[in-house]
C-alpha cells in the first residue's frame, strides 16, 4: 500500500532526527577523547559545532510544528510528531553537556589532568551506545529495548560515583589538586545527564508506541518482564 503524504513526511522527520542523533552521538565520544589528549583547537571546533546542532534541531522542530498545522494528524500520528518534538529537544541538550566538557577543556588548557582517565572514558561509552540503541529504538518502535536501554543507567551512574570517590582521594591528599578534581567531577557530572536524557528518549518511544506516559524513576526494578510489572503475578 502507497504511502500517504503524511506518512512520507513522518518518514522524513524521524530521518532527519536519526541523523541529527548519529552528530550528537559522536560528540560524546569525541568530547572525552579530546579532554583526554587536551586538543586545545579541537575543542573550539566542537564548540563551534554546536550551532549546527542547535540549526537542525529547530528546522526539525519548525517543520514538525508546520506539519501539525498542515495535516492535523491524529492518535498515533500525533504521538509521533510529538516524539520527533521531545527527542530533538533531548539530543541538543545531550550536545551541549558534550560542548560543556569541551569548554572544561579550554579551562584546564595545558595543565597536566590529575589523573589518567579511566572510568570517564568508559562512561562516554557506554552513554554513547546507550544513545545509539535509543535511536535504533525509536526507529524500530522496539518497546523491548526501550524498556531495557535505562537499567543501564545504573552503571553509568556507579561509574559516577566511583570517579567521584577517587576524585576526593585526591583532594584530601592535597587540597591544590581541588581545581583539577572540581574540572574531572563537571565532566563526568556531564556524562550522567546524557544518560539520563537518553532514558527521557526511551520514555518517549514508549509513549509513541503505547500512550502510556510512565517515568523509570518511578518503577519498581524489574524481575523480569517489563518495569513496574509484578513477575509474581
């Protein structure tokens, strides 16, 4: 069956989306790498970067609104544009916390970090591939994976406080390193948002598919089978 117009558009929206979230996925990964080898002028360019983010953003954000106004799309239609709306606002949010860390860059400048990067790194990782699977998700409309994507954001969140425990270790050696820690603790604080922006990005696929507003915050853990479901039952 031919598509209608309305559902060609759609179609165009959500790959504009997916592209603008391949940009923003990467300046995850890029952010960290930068701040781990203190590329001064490669964090300027990332910063620069950022206005095209925020560019694509507001086109998709301009022409999701003029479609509503064209079509007047209904139900689950209407539930779509509206993710396209929620998800692009997540994704340039999710850049800035990269341009954030780019900035953190520029104000350690050469001044050696106080520690090797170990745990960061691995949550721009892990935050990353969390966004990428969000995304396939989105596209997908896979329910399973939006409900799964976010237990991971415990890890990130442990990675957290493990930086933030050896961070103050440092500190209380020597209260010089508290500029150096304060630095490292931005950028990983950094990283938790985009994690948890990208658990908001499968809040909503759940919306697009079902209509059921929920917030994981708000769930049980799961013991199998979906959150807030009892497995007991």
């Amino acid at each position: 069956m031919a598509k209608t117009p309305l559902e060609k558009e759609l179609d165009r929206l959500q790959d504009e989306l997916v592209d603008l979230g391949v940009m923003v996925e990467h300046t995850i990964t890029d952010a960290v790498e930068i701040l781990s080898q203190q590329r001064i002028e490669d964090a300027r360019r990332l910063i620069k970067a950022d206005s095209e983010i925020n560019r694509r953003r507001y086109q998709i954000e301009s022409e999701s609104l003029g479609l509503i106004a064209r079509q007047q799309p209904m139900a689950k239609d209407l539930r779509t544009l509206a993710a396209i709306l929620e998800v692009a606002g997540e994704l340039e949010r999710i850049a800035d916390y990269s341009k954030g860390i780019a900035k953190i860059v520029l104000e350690i400048g050469a001044t050696p970090l106080i520690k090797p990067l170990v745990d960061i790194p691995r949550m721009a990782a892990l935050a990353s591939d969390m966004l990428h699977r969000a995304l396939l998700c989105f596209v997908d409309r896979n329910i399973e994976a939006a409900y799964s994507i976010p237990e991971e954001d415990q890890k990130i969140d442990d990675l957290y406080d493990q930086v933030y425990r050896e961070l103050m270790t440092y500190v209380l050696s020597d209260p010089r390193n508290i500029d150096g820690a304060s630095h490292l603790m931005w950028v990983a604080h950094n990283l938790e948002r985009s994690a948890d922006r990208v658990v908001n990005i499968c809040e909503r696929v759940i919306f697009t598919v079902t209509g059921e507003l929920i917030e994981f915050e708000d769930l049980p853990p799961r013991k199998g089978g979906k959150p807030g479901e009892n497995s007991e039952q």
